[in-house]
C-alpha cells in the first residue's frame, strides 16, 4: 500500500522470535495489515526489545535496548508512524516496561504509539473492510499473561470473530513457560505440570484448532498438538482473507 493512499502508517517491529522463529507469523502480519489498507516498513535500525535480560533482572542492558530503540522510534512516531509487533511480551515492554527503565518524553510517545498486532486492528477498525472468507471453524484461543496483565488480551478474539471464527476463549492462567523459565532443564517438571492444566482446557472446549500468539505458549501447546506448534492469531486472520 502506497504511504499517499494509506489508512495508516505502521512499523512492523523485527522482534526476535518472529524474526528468526517464527517469520511466517510476521509475514501473516504484513499481509494482514496491507490489505486493511496500512503502509508497513520494518525498521533496520532497531535491536532485541530486552524483554529477556528484563525478565532475569539485567536492567542496565535491558536499558540500553531502550534507549536504542525508543532513539530510532520516537522520530518516527512524531512523523505520524504506529509501532507494531507481533510478540505480544515484546509489545508489552515497549507499551509498559520501557515506561519504568526511561523517564523520558520520547519513551512516552512510543509507549503510547506501540500495539501488539491483533489490538492495533482491533483498536482502529482496521479489520471493518476486509474481505475475509472464514471456514467455520471454531478456535480455542489461549491468551498471553502480559496481555492479560495489561489488559489488552480481548482484542485477538474480538478480529477473530470479525473475521469469522467462532472464539472459545479459555479462563487459562500461565502456560508454564514464562519466558525463558521453561526453557530451562531444572524447571521442566514444574513447566510440564503446569502446562498439563492448560492441555485440560483446551481438551475440554470445543474448538477446532487452538491459536495462541505467545512464542513460548506455542512451543508448550506442541507437545500437545503432536510436535506442531499451533499458529499465532493473525496467521488464522491472514487464512481467512478473500484473496
């Protein structure tokens, strides 16, 4: 979409996970963004949000991702770009955490400019026009914690539904991953059992296909859906587009 005849203007953050994870997850995003009329560049100038060396107390070089980020976004936002980003823990820092390691107006701007994907096409409408041809399925959507923490967990259900689907969203807490926690070998019984609650939930509703747009609740649902990890919200939105 040409910036002349665009609704808005959106740069897609290159967070890690979906750079170098999940691509097809960023790419969904693209397409989803661009045929509800928005013009997306992907910045070449930004780093790793510090959502990971946040999360395990690093603060001076959490902070420094900030400052280099928020130094490369804030003219931008000023020029009238929105900051988007797949991840919804990445979304999160820039909305929240970068509020707490900068006091400064620029990170207040990005903050206030900076959406997770799914709440950006929720919070402008931007899916009111789409043509979208859903298959009738019903999607069991686990939500991420720092959404819901935030308070902007409501949004994938709601473009899901606009788009189509019916939404089974389910009262589920942590999948047992928090972050890197997981990850790692000593916590593998606690993150095993914690996710078996969530594996529960999901037998128990009735959706055809389950969608979460946490990386880290993704590769714990695999071990449910067989080794597949379940796709990410805006790849069922991108599914269902009327090409």
């Amino acid at each position: 979409v040409a910036v002349e005849e665009a609704t808005r203007t959106a740069l897609l953050f290159p967070d890690t996970a979906t750079n170098y994870n999940h691509p097809e997850a960023g790419r969904a995003a693209v397409e989803v963004l661009e045929a509800a009329g928005v013009h997306v560049a992907v910045p070449g100038d930004v780093t790793a949000t510090g959502r990971p060396a946040h999360s395990k107390g690093f603060l001076d070089t959490a902070r420094e991702r900030a400052r280099t980020n928020v130094a490369a976004l804030a003219p931008r936002v000023a020029d009238g770009w929105d900051v988007v980003l797949v991840e919804p823990s990445d979304a999160v820092m820039l909305q929240s955490d970068y509020l707490d390691l900068l006091d400064d107006r620029d990170a207040e701007r990005v903050a206030a400019n900076a959406y997770g994907a799914m709440e950006y096409l929720d919070r402008f409408d931007l899916t009111a026009d789409l043509e979208t041809d859903a298959p009738g399925e019903t999607l069991t959507y686990h939500g991420h914690c720092h959404q819901k923490a935030t308070k902007k967990d409501g949004h994938a259900a709601a473009v899901l539904r606009t788009a189509g689907y019916a939404v089974d969203e389910l009262d589920s807490g942590c999948c047992g991953m928090a972050g890197s926690f997981g990850y790692e070998a000593e916590h593998y019984s606690l993150s095993r059992a914690i996710g078996r609650i969530l594996f529960d939930q999901v037998d128990d509703s009735d959706g055809d296909a389950v969608v979460a747009p946490g990386a880290s609740c993704r590769a714990q649902l695999a071990e449910r859906e067989g080794g597949t990890e379940p796709p990410h919200p805006i790849e069922k939105l991108a599914a269902a587009l009327d090409r």
